[in-house]
C-alpha cells in the first residue's frame, strides 16, 4: 500500500493516507493482510533514495507529518513515498531480511522485451527484529549501506548475504514445508512481469532502435512466506561485497551482454582455454 506525495501536507495523495491512518478498519487491505498491521509506516523520499538515504520508519502521524512538510530540499522540489510497512515478516534466525533480484527491459527495433534473472540473493540485517523500536535503521533497513555501519556487519553471514539454496536449507532445518524455487520464485517472476505491463508505456518511451536497462527488485516475504514486491531501483548496486555476490553479480552482467549487446556487437572469437 503506497501513497507518492508530490505537493506535501497539501496533497490529496496525504488526505487519503491521513484517512487510512486515522481509519484502518475502513481499510480492506489492511484487515485483509494481517502482516501489513496498522500502526508502522515507512516513509522514503521519492527521489535519490539509493544506499537506503533518507529512509525513516515512522508510528506517530506528527512525525510522518513533519517529514513530507519538507517539500524543497537544495532548492529543489521534494515528493515522498509513504508505503506500509511489513510488520510481521517471515525471519531469517530472528532477524529481517529482503531478497534482491534482477531484470532487465530491452527494446529491439521498437519492442520492447523482457527478462527475468533467475538467481538472486538475501540480505539480512545484524540486529534481531523488534517491530516495538521502529528508530533503529539497523533492525529494519537491510541496505549494506546501512547495515556495514555496525560492528557485527558480517558477523552472522558472509556480507550479509545469502543464496537461494542457503535460505531454503533454513526452511528444511525449521520445518517449514515450502519449496523457495517452486513456490515462491514463480510469484517474484509474475510480479515484475505485472510491474513491467504497468509501465510498459513509460519505459523508453521513444522505443529506440536498440536500447536496455538492468533493474534490482527488492522484495520481502511476510510470515505467511507471500511475496511483496517493495521496490523497483534503477542502477541497482554491483558491489561484489561477498564470495556469493562476487560470483552472481559477474555472470548477471555477463548474461545481460549476450542478450544486449553480442548481437549489435559479435565479440571477436576467442580461444575456449581464454574465455575466463
């Protein structure tokens, strides 16, 4: 549940969140989804969001208020996003995580196309979740920008990421009976195929004759293992921060050539015992 405040307290976008907020029975998502609560909402500001910047997890109205009353920053005009807060997701040994997975938009002579990666990884957070302390960025933002400011910062996991194949080994050890490839892997690809319908008009609006763009996912899984897609962030980071990502992150890119750019542009024929 998501409101994009363009012009402040002012904005009708507000009004119905101030409605939402102040009427949460009135609110058939909210009564519908269980995980979702009724109190913890995180507000982001709608523009250079990256690394996790300006991110604050809110309960009071006032405080919401006081934050979206800031419409210029720099001269600048300033939106928000206010988006509801997950406040009961499935943990990973206690403590919050989100997974990233990538996509990537094509267009080919006007069409556009595209494509799913089907590896993605889990970052975790280093403090135990406590949805009663909405203050600490540690317990909630999952961003490394954020989580490499503590001192336990790949402490529990190396970089504080996971694999697929390592989360799922957590499901087998908790007993929970659910196949991560099968059940859940299918909902993430119907997910951005919807997101990429929805925008499908404004992304390279001009369908230029060759043009691409990778995008990170972020999604979240509630305590029930439903999948919600949080975010969609252009220029996703491509930092090799750990063993896993320094093998994921290179054949993501790799992949994303052969489908791009080796077709405008045949890489010159290299001996197999080279390739690497």
């Amino acid at each position: 549940m998501t409101y994009h405040i363009k012009d402040g307290l002012a904005d009708k976008e507000f009004a119905k969140f101030e409605d939402t907020y102040n009427n949460p029975s009135n609110c058939p998502d909210l009564t519908k989804f269980p995980c979702m609560g009724t109190s913890v909402w995180i507000v982001k500001p709608g523009e250079n969001t990256n690394r996790g910047c300006g991110i604050t997890v809110c309960r009071e109205l006032t405080q919401i208020k006081q934050i979206i009353s800031n419409t210029h920053v720099n001269g600048k005009k300033r939106s928000y996003i206010i988006q509801k807060y997950c406040e009961r997701p499935f943990l990973y040994k206690g403590r919050k995580f989100d997974i990233r997975a990538f996509a990537v938009t094509q267009t080919v002579n006007g069409n556009l196309q595209g494509y799913y990666y089907t590896e993605g990884y889990l970052r975790t957070s280093c403090r135990d979740y406590n949805i009663k302390n909405v203050t600490s960025r540690l317990i909630h933002l999952t961003n490394d920008a954020v989580q490499k400011n503590c001192q336990d910062y790949g402490k529990f996991e190396n970089g504080n990421k996971l694999s697929y194949a390592d989360f799922q080994k957590y499901l087998d050890s908790v007993n929970v009976k659910k196949d991560f490839a099968k059940d859940v892997l299918p909902e993430f690809k119907k997910l951005v195929c919807d997101s990429i319908k929805a925008v499908s008009r404004k992304l390279d609006p001009d369908r230029r004759q060759s043009s691409f763009e990778i995008f990170g996912y972020d999604f979240m899984l509630d305590e029930d293992l439903k999948p919600w897609v949080i975010e969609v962030n252009t220029n996703p980071c491509l930092e090799l921060s750990s063993p896993y990502l320094a093998r994921l992150i290179p054949a993501m890119i790799e992949n994303t050539m052969k489908i791009c750019v080796d077709p405008l542009f045949p890489p010159p024929p290299v001996p197999i015992q080279k390739r690497h």
